[in-house]
C-alpha cells in the first residue's frame, strides 16, 4: 500500500458525509476504570479510590471539549474507468474537513474485485490498488472512513459507495487474419491478385507510355532489350462481422465458453482492426441479437466490447435468424467468425441459413467443458452411454457445419488464436457456392 | 507494545492480589482478573490477524477459528479485567499508598493496550501530558486524603473526605479542559 495519492483526486468532484461518532473502545476503558473507582469510594467510603478514577475522569472530561467535524467530504478517483482482466488499477481517495482528526480508510472490495496489497490505510490520502478478476460491470465496493479526534476517544464511522468500472475481457492473442478471397474493391492492406498500387510485388510487364519512371525493372529491361515496369498487387480491406455466442456459459468461472468467447473477440477485434479491416460484432443471446455496424479505427474495439458486454450501443433485432439484420450490420460479402461453443441447436441452424445466404464463415469452438459426472467409484454404465452419446452429438453438429463447408477450429483459450486459425490464414478463404 | 500492555496488565494483577486475601469470592475475583488480562494480550497479539470477507463454505476448523476470533475481539477483556482488579483491591483493608500505585498502573495498562491497538507510537499521548499530570496530582491528593487520620471516629467523617476527593475531581474536571485547550491552541 502506497500512501501516496496523486494530487489529481483534488480535482474530482467530492462526496458529502455525515459522520456517526461514537466513543472509542479506549474511551469505554477509561470509562469503566473511572466510574468503578468512583462506585467503590462512595460504596466503601474510600477515598483514595476516587483518587485512583481522576487520571481517567479527567482525560475523559478534557477529550470531551475536542472539535469534532459533523460532516467530511471525500474524494475518490479511479485511475480509470475502464480496464481488463488481470489488470491492476489504483483508486486515490482523499478526505477534506476532517480538521485535525486521524483518518483511517477500510476498502471492501465488491464481487470480482480483488485488493492488491492491504485493504487498510491511514492518512488524508491514500491510495489502493486493486485488480478486477473477471469482466463486466462491477461495483468497485465500498469504502469506510473513520476519523478519530486527536484524543482517540470518539471514532467518526461513515461509508462510501464507490463507483462503477468497466471491465473487459483480457483480450487473447491473435496476429494472423483470415482474408477472404474476394474483398470488395476497398483500399486496405490485404494484397489481392489484381494488380494495383499497393506495396507486395506482383510481376513485370512491358512498359508503357504514362507509367513512373521509378517502377522501371532495369535488370529485366537489360535481359528482355526492352523496357520493363514492376507490377505491385493491389491492396484492399474487408468486412469481418464477429459473431458472439452469448447463449451458453458453460465450464469453470473465467474459463467458461462465455469467457473465450468475449476474449477471443476482442482479440480478433484488434486484430483485424489493426489491418485496417472494418470489424463489427453482433451479439447473439437468448430472444435475439444485439448488433453493432462495422467500423473502423481504434476506438472500434471498446465499442464492439462494450456492444458484447450490455446492448446499450448498436441496434437489437429480434427472434433467433438474423434475416431481420439491416445490412449495415451484416454485410454482404463480409467475413463472418463465430465463437460458439454450438451447445445451442437454434444458433447451429442460423449459422446453416447464413451459410446457405452465401456468407464466407469461420467458427471457432470454444467448448471446453463436458457435463459434470459423477465420481468413478460411482459411475454407472448408463452415464457412460450418455456421455458418449452426448460426445457425438457435438461431433455430429461440427461435422455437418464442415460439410456445408464451414470451417470448425477449437481452441483452448489458452495458446494463441493464431495456431487454430493458422491452417486458415496461410491462404484466402474462398466461398463455395 | 503489546508486549508493555500485557506486563502492566500482569502487573496489576499481581499488586492487587498480594497479599492474598482469604474472603469469599476473592479466587473468583482473582481468576477474572487473570482472564481478562490474558485474553486481553491474546486479542492485542491477534489484531493483525485477516479475516475473510466471504465466510461460505468454509470447513469446521475454519470457521471454529473465525468465530474465536470474533469472540476474542468482540468481548471487552479489559474493562472485565480492570473491574476484577479493583474488586481484588477492595477486599484488602484500606492501604491507600498501595491503590494510587494500583490506579497509576491501571491508567498506564489502559493507554499501552490502547497504544497496542492502534499501532500508535507513545508520542501521540503527549498532548496528554498534562491532563496525565493533574491526574496524578489527584491520585497522590486521593491517596493523602485516604492516609489522613478521621476527624472523629465514625462513618461521617470518611464521607467527608470523599466528598472532598470528589469535589476536588470535579472541579479539576471542569477547569482542565479549557487550560488544556488554551495549551493546544498556544
């Protein structure tokens, strides 16, 4: 813990308190001593018992006249608001009006959020750090202030809710794209086989009046006794809609299929994003979808993560099939890349019926679950049986997805997307029709 | 500090007991007063202690162990132990020298165990330094009111001198907090 807050958190706007003040455990102590020696001078008639409860009477009497501030007014600062998985934040809180009082802050971390370091800490201002364990939107938590009077006799208690982050999903990693092998004529960078002005070199023709002067290929002009020009392939962009299984969460919290999901996601978000591709997502949940049209720029990705985590931003449709999708969310021609762990038979046929509207589509399976059972002492051979059944029954779903000729990679969540995808990206993905 | 708190707590104990006093409940007195301050050490010895903020689910030896944590820090050991303490100088014949070292100690045990508590230094008792002095001078003015001889025989005459004791605290009561916060301010 660092007691050292920014002096940032002076700027942001405060929150009132109103302290509950209460004597101090010290103050009880003192207390009972004095009004036990009181009680037993008067009962035996002892004087020198009443002189044994001064000390404590008179500090009790002389902390009384202590100023204490009825209200305090705190300022909190999350270093962001926004942030990923894993990734550790601070919160700086100071307080004002607390006039000579001690200050003690207590954080009680809400669901999900856990304190790097003590979760307690002394002085004006302070600074915790913390770190969301799974995304979403979580409550940071609450805060307790305690301000004690120079004297520590009286204890001022009040409580802070503390505000809202946003967490997203720690983004997987994903270098490769898969590049479909028709892209609509858009300038990119994806070298396409049509010969234009883009950087990766395509061949060499004859030269002819009007080209640059610097595109000559001397060394084939001295062999071929004429001039001879490089060629450059042309370069173009394309359309990837994301498309997020949100209907089944299933598997150990943090890595369910939910989880990767999200994450992969986001990591081909990036991905694409950075190849200057136009990347939009749409949400697939129980009674619809929610949607958000394809964009480019970096500022794409918080919102195609924020699109996956609450619905507020793109559009909803409704019912299972997307052919209600306006086309600004749904393309035509645009790369389509599932991340389902397909336990859903409704999202399976929307995903055929897409297929068979012509859409180049790539699932990734992110099942990594099977159902629970029981232990093997006492397993019967009916589990067996289910299990088994149930097991073909996903290979069944994949398989037929395959023959229709959707690509189904599984990936674990744990390597690089790039290996599942790397089959894929070595060459465009064409589209059978 | 805790280790301070505890020696005083022991001490007190141990000055209040002797000689010991053969009248009825004085064991039990006596056996309070070393409850108390022993648990009163094993709660300062603790407070550093974590507690889990979700306590769902947890084994038996677990939760066994938050809840004697929850009793240990929940009961108030010391004031259970400075009452025992001054019940066991009570049941001696009146030795007033004796007491007002009994409540020096006591007032010392009381700020150590709070000084333990907080984790404070001893230098944040200084603007008590003071008070802590005229608290003195009316425990020796206590315990000379205690060795004077009666006026005459009978109870009156130790009622007296209470009320005097008494009177003497009061008014010291009501006059140090302003000299105290004309000091602060100086």
């Amino acid at each position: 813990m660092s007691s050292q807050a920014t002096n940032e958190v002076a700027g942001s706007p405060g929150t009132v308190l109103e302290l509950r003040w209460r004597s101090s455990r010290h103050a009880r102590r003192l207390l009972t001593l004095g009004l036990a020696g009181l009680f037993i001078a008067t009962l035996a008639r002892r004087p020198e018992f009443a002189g044994l409860a001064a000390p404590a009477l008179l500090l009790l009497a002389a902390g009384r006249v202590q100023r204490r501030p009825p209200r305090i007014t705190v300022r909190t600062r999350p270093s962001s608001r926004r942030g990923f998985e894993d990734e550790v934040m601070a919160l700086d809180v100071s307080v004002e009006g607390h006039e000579d009082g001690r200050v003690e802050w207590t954080l009680h971390p809400g669901r999900e959020i856990a304190p790097v370091g003590p979760a307690a800490a002394d002085g004006p201002r302070v600074r915790f750090t913390f770190t969301p364990e799974r995304w979403g939107r979580r409550d940071l938590g609450t805060l307790d202030v305690t301000l004690r009077d120079p004297w520590r006799l009286a204890e001022g208690h009040a409580s802070l809710n503390l505000p809202r982050i946003d967490v997203y999903p720690a983004p997987a990693s994903q270098r490769t794209q898969v590049v479909l092998r028709r892209l609509p004529n858009r300038l990119g960078e994806h070298p396409v086989r049509v010969p234009g002005e883009g950087l990766e070199f395509s061949g060499v023709r004859e030269y002819v009046p009007g080209d640059r002067q610097r595109s000559i290929n001397w060394p084939a002009s001295t062999r071929r006794g004429r001039l001879q020009v490089n060629t450059f392939a042309a370069e173009r962009s394309q359309d990837v809609v994301l498309l997020a299984d949100a209907t089944s969460d299933v598997g150990e919290p943090g890595r369910s299929a939910l989880d990767l999901a999200l994450r992969g996601a986001g990591a081909a978000a990036r991905a694409y994003l950075d190849a200057r591709d136009r990347v939009g997502v749409i949400t697939y949940q129980w009674g619809g979808a929610s949607w958000l049209a394809p964009g480019m720029g970096r500022r794409q990705v918080y919102r195609i993560i924020d699109s996956m985590l609450s619905a507020e931003t793109g559009g909803w449709t409704s019912g299972a099939s997307f052919r209600r999708l306006p086309r600004a969310a749904l393309p035509p021609g645009a790369l389509v890349v599932v991340f389902s762990p397909l336990l859903d038979q409704k999202f399976v046929e929307t995903l055929r019926d897409m297929r068979e509207r012509g859409f180049a589509m790539l699932v990734v399976d992110v099942l990594n679950a099977e159902p629970p059972s029981r232990p093997l002492s006492r397993q019967r051979a009916t589990d067996r049986t289910a299990r088994r059944i149930w097991r073909m029954e996903q290979e069944a779903i994949r398989f037929s997805l395959r023959e229709l000729g959707i690509p189904v990679v599984h990936w674990d969540g744990i390597e690089s997307l790039d290996l599942p995808l790397a089959a894929h990206a070595r060459r465009p993905l064409g589209v059978r029709r | 500090m805790t280790i301070s708190a505890s020696l005083l707590g022991a001490g007190c104990v141990v000055w209040a007991a002797a000689p010991a006093a053969h009248k009825p409940w004085a064991g039990f007195a006596l056996f309070l007063a070393i409850a108390g301050v022993a648990a009163g050490a094993l709660r300062l010895a603790l407070i550093a202690v974590p507690v889990p903020e979700d306590s769902f689910l947890l084994p038996g030896p677990l939760r066994a162990w938050l809840r004697f944590l929850e009793t240990l820090r929940q009961v108030p050991w010391e004031e259970g132990a400075v009452v025992a303490v001054l019940w066991l100088e009570v049941l001696h014949p009146s030795r007033p020298w004796h007491t007002a070292v009994l409540g020096a100690a006591l007032t010392a045990y009381l700020l150590a165990t709070h000084l333990a508590e907080s984790g404070s230094r001893p230098g944040v008792l200084r603007p008590h330094t003071r008070v802590l002095a005229a608290g003195a001078v009316l425990l020796a003015l206590g315990a000379g009111a205690g060795m004077l001889p009666a006026a005459a025989p009978g109870a009156g005459s130790a009622l007296l001198r209470l009320v005097a004791a008494g009177a003497l605290i009061a008014a010291a009561g009501l006059v140090l907090p302003y000299a105290t916060r004309g000091g602060d301010q100086g």
